[in-house]
C-alpha cells in the first residue's frame, strides 16, 4: 500500500491542509484536502471516501468533490462513516440548504454520493482493503481505523483524546507497518485538550506506552497550525524515538 499525504494539519492555513490521506488512487481516508490536492482526473478515481468523524476540517471537500462528479461519474462515490457522522452528514450538510443533497442527484436511483454507514467492532471491505473501525474519544462520534490490505496493515486514531479501545485493536493486528496518531495542543492547554477530545504532548506519552508493538513507526498528524511552533518545541524536549511529525506531500510505503 502507498499512502498520501494530501492534507494532517489541525486547521488549514497556506501550506497546511487538514487531514486527508490518500491510499493508492481510490480510497481517502478524512476528507480535508481532496479538491486542494488532485487534479480532476485524479478526483474522478476516487471510488471511496472514508471518514473518521463529521467534523468539518474532515467532511470539507466530501460537497465539493460531489459538486465535481455531477455528470462527470457514473458510479456514484461511496462515502463511509460511523452511523453518527452519515447522519451529521445527512442533516447537516447535504440537506438541501447548506448544500444541495447530492445522495439524490443527479437522481435518487444514482446518486453522485452514496453514505453508507460501518459498524464498529467488525471488519469491513473496501475495495481490497479491511477496515476495521474503533470508538475513540472526541467531541463528537469518531472513530480510528485499522487498514489492512493482505499481510500488512496501518493505524489511524482519528481525532482522540486518551483511548484504550484502539490500542486494544492495534496490539492485536499482526503485519502493522505503521501508526498515524493525532496531537493537537501544546500541554500547557491540556485542558482545553482534554475538553475537546485531542492529544497533548504530556498525553501522547501515555498513548504510545499502550503500543506493544515494538518498533512500528509512529508519525503525527493534525497539529493546530497556531501552536505548530510549539508544539514542536515540545515534542523535541521529550526526544520520542521513532515518532515523526507528517508534512503535505509525504508518502508512506506499507
Ligand atoms: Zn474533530
Ligand atoms: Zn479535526
């Protein structure tokens, strides 16, 4: 598997796009940086979108690729998220006022969007890929992944404060190549962080000592572009090793 790094930044500003990676041309997981990064050929092969919330710095381009695919696509793009993100999905976005509902055009019959909702607690197929998606904890319904295409796999927290059930889920995966966790806030803001449902510095200590398997390469995503700065700083005082922070435009070979 190759994955893209479209967009892992916490906010967007210049140069900093929020979280959307793409693996191989078909599959996005988060959907913050699609129509920013791929041009329209590239746009029109992504089969799957899957998400792991319904906050908007991960639904964004989710309307504008769908805005796009109108009678350009024949088959429509399937988007996959938890029961509660379709449904923020479906009331909040494509319900005909902030956006036209795009799951009914150009026709209900074949739509340019179709939500399908996961389960959690049970592997999932998209395309050749499994997926097997864990409750984290967030402000709102999130969920972090394990990817697995054959022998190998990767994990993805989504946005999460401290969590043990998708520790459980990563300890258990054999062939894991890599781990993608979150941190968003300088621990001088631990509370803002807990409130709100991210990681610190100060957390992500206690996160990756819940990982039993030695060795895979941790690499850090959706840092608040405001206390990027910082956060960095931060992250090089604790010298974690094997822990990297993403850019826009790496790719990672699983
Ligand atoms: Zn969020
Ligand atoms: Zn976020």
């Amino acid at each position: 598997m190759r994955l893209r790094v479209l967009g892992c930044s916490g906010g967007e500003l210049p140069h900093h796009r929020t979280t959307c990676f793409l693996l191989g041309a078909r599959l996005a997981v988060d959907a913050g940086a699609l129509t920013a990064s791929l041009s329209l050929p590239e746009l029109m092969r992504v089969d799957d979108v899957v998400l792991t919330h319904g906050h908007l710095d991960h639904v964004k381009d989710v309307p504008l690729l769908a805005d796009l695919m109108v009678g350009r696509r024949r088959r429509p793009v399937t988007v996959h998220a938890s029961k509660g993100a379709t449904e923020t999905l479906r009331r909040s976005l494509f319900n005909g006022r902030l956006w036209p509902d795009f799951t009914r055009i150009p026709s209900a019959q074949n739509p340019v969007v179709r939500l399908q909702a996961f389960p959690f607690g049970e592997p999932f197929r998209i395309g050749p890929h499994s997926v097997s998606a864990v409750k984290v904890r967030h402000t709102v319904e999130s969920s972090g992944f394990v990817v697995r295409r054959g022998a190998s796999a990767f994990a993805i927290s989504g946005d999460t404060g401290p969590t043990t059930a998708f520790w459980r889920e990563v300890n258990r995966q054999p062939g894991l190549r890599a781990l993608l966790v979150e941190l968003s806030f300088p621990s001088r803001m631990q509370r803002l962080a807990d409130r709100s449902g991210h990681l610190t510095p100060r957390t992500l200590v206690g996160e990756l000592a819940k990982v039993e398997r030695a060795g895979v390469p941790v690499y850090l995503y959706h840092l608040k572009p405001a206390f990027e700065a910082e956060l960095r700083a931060e992250l090089a005082e604790l010298g974690l090793r094997g822990v990297t922070v993403l850019e826009g435009g790496d790719e990672i070979a699983i």
